[in-house]
C-alpha cells in the first residue's frame, strides 16, 4: 500500500519548469532516497511535500486524500509529516525537552503524554538524560538525534530528511546513517530520504529515485540502479561508473557481444537490440590490469595512468585509454600505480544501458 503518491507534479518558477509531471510512489514502511546533484530539484520537491510550495499541476496524496494539487494546499502543519533539517531548526532558547515536545504540545496533549513521549523519543535516538540541556550546549550529532527526536515523537505517518547529515564528519555521518537504519527497520517507518551522497543513498535505501533537470530519470533498487544504470547520467552518480561506446556485433535476449576499439567482449543487456551502436556502463570490476609480461596483452587495451590515490585498504587509479582518451576508466587495486605509466587492461562484463 502506497502512503504517499506524486501524480504529474509540475512547479515552475517564473517561466522555469523546476518539477517536470514527476509521478512517485512511496510504500508504507518503505525508505525510499531522492538522489541527484545540486540544482536538481531535490530541495522543490521535498518542500511540495512538506506543503512549503503548491503545485502547479498534479496532485500529492497521502494515506490515499490529497494533500496538494493547483489551487489546494493543505497547511504544512496538517499533514502528519515529520521533517528533519539539514541544520536542525531547533529553537535556542527551549530547552531539549520544549523542543522535543512542541508538536505535541501543538497538538494540545496532556503534560503526562507529553512527559512520557518525550521520554520514549529521546530514548531511541541515544539522548535520553538531556532533557535540560539547551541547543548551544550539544554537538552538531547530538543536535542533529534531538531534531530526529523531534520527527519522531509525533508519530507521522512520514519523516522527510533534508540532506540532515551533509555537515557531519564522515565518522558521525557513517554513525548516524547507521542510527536512521536501525529506527526505519525497528519501527517500520516511511522516510523519504533527500540526499545528494550515493553512498548516502546506497546504504540506508529500499528504492533510489534519481533526480535531474526537475526529471525522474529512474527508479529501482540501491542493487539494480548500480548493475544496471538506465543511462549514463545514472551510472556516473551511482559508483563512478564510465560510460563508454561499442559496436554491437551481436545481441541477444539478456547479454550483448560488444567491440571496443579493438577489444570484443560480452556485457549484459535487458534486451535484445537491432541497433548497431551503443553505450555501455563500465565499473571497476569489469577491468582487469594485466601483468607486463602477461601473454595475451596484444589483445588488450592500452592505457595510461592519470592518477593513483591510496583509499585505505586499496588504491584507485584512473586510467585513460590510448586509443579512447576521452574514456577514463576508474579501477581499484591492490597496488599502486605510477602516474602518467602505461598499463594494459582487458574488460569482463558490463551493462548495455538504453536497452
């Protein structure tokens, strides 16, 4: 059952299309992240949600009543919909507690639900025992548990997230996501996750809706968008993929047999294709370095070293094609590798996308 549906939703700004008719579901319990660059639409979307801007055309709907459509905004504090802020919105001069119970008390429930709700809430994001402190008082991670703390308390029906942890630390944000996963699973929370981190998004989602140019250019699985990215657009923002042309020599109902300069190989395809040409998703383990004296790399391709970095248990290198340059592919690798050396690679794989 879907707790919340965009029908065609369209927002402009002036004569700027900023949502194009996008249509979404989300399923009840269901963590669903909206995933693109900056100056996507990410921010207009969620803010048509929460009921911060009405729609120019379409309609949103949650638990099956429209929320929005043109001309119709229910009020945002009317629409059972927690929200958690990038910078945590808490009001300074309340205390923990006060700002942990505003909604409620908004609602007009009794001191002692209040008390004991509060209570509950502080306690599953770790911060029970700061009821008395103030805002100014905690850190970016602790004030960030109380606004999750203050989503939570009110029980909605749905928690957006605004990009809440994009100006934590890596080891807090990893910390946090890990937090926010728990809770969706225990609780079996709806969540709409707004975020501009793949790998933000491919750690605590159920399905990832890309965003670009105001479009949803695909929906799917953490799993499915990686493997299987619609376009190129896709595959560069989910795991750095590189996108290269083939020749297709041959296709068939779920695999392809591509060429590649002079290297042919086979990918994995959705379909079968009468086109002769296409383009494919290259990812790290579809390339192979090969050993200098390896007897097959007169058949392989040649590369140079552009770059090579240690990331902590491997190294990457991106390596340009010498018969291809404007084709870098990304790699990851048990070595290091000199810059601006020759390498020889052969390709294993990889996805023909558009098909």
């Amino acid at each position: 059952m879907s707790i919340l549906t965009l029908n065609h939703v369209t927002k402009y700004f002036g004569d700027r299309k900023v949502i194009d008719a996008i249509s979404l579901s989300l399923k009840e319990g269901e963590f669903l992240s909206i995933l693109g660059k900056s100056g996507s639409g990410k921010t207009t979307l969620l803010r048509l949600i929460a009921g911060f801007e009405s729609v120019d055309e379409g309609t949103i709907e949650l638990s099956n009543a429209i929320i929005s459509s043109k001309g119709f905004s229910l009020p945002t504090e009317k629409r059972d919909i927690g929200i958690v802020f990038q910078d945590h919105a808490l009001w300074p001069h309340m205390t923990i507690f006060e700002n942990v119970a505003f909604p409620l008390k908004v609602r007009k429930q009794s001191e002692t639900e209040i008390k004991k709700s509060v209570e509950e809430a502080l306690s599953l994001v770790g911060m029970t025992g700061f009821a008395k402190t103030f805002p100014h008082q905690l850190s970016g991670g602790e004030a960030q548990r109380v606004a999750l703390a203050r989503s939570l308390v009110q029980k909605p029906k749905l928690i957006i997230f605004d990009e809440p942890l994009a100006s934590l630390d890596a080891l807090l944000r990893y910390e946090l996501q890990g937090m926010i996963k728990k809770l969706h699973h225990q609780h079996s929370l709806s969540c709409i996750y707004i975020t501009h981190d793949q790998g933000e998004a491919m750690r605590l989602s159920d399905r990832i809706a890309v965003l670009e140019e105001g479009k949803i250019i695909q929906v799917d699985t953490p799993e499915t968008i990686y493997l299987r990215p619609q376009n190129a657009s896709v595959a560069r923002l989910i795991g750095q993929g590189a996108c290269a042309p083939v020749e297709i020599i041959e296709s068939y109902d779920d695999y392809a047999t591509v060429r590649l300069v002079e290297h042919t190989f086979q990918v994995r395809a959705s379909s079968k294709t009468k086109e002769k040409t296409g383009t494919i998703c290259l990812r790290s383990e579809n390339i192979e370095i090969l050993p200098s004296d390896d007897k097959i790399s007169h058949h392989a391709l040649a590369a140079m070293v552009e770059d090579c970095s240690y990331m902590g248990g491997c190294y990457q290198g991106d390596l340009r094609l010498v018969d291809m340059p404007e084709i870098i592919l990304r790699k990851k690798t048990d070595i290091g590798l000199s810059p601006n050396s020759r390498v020889k690679i052969t390709i294993h794989g990889g996805w023909l996308m558009g098909v």
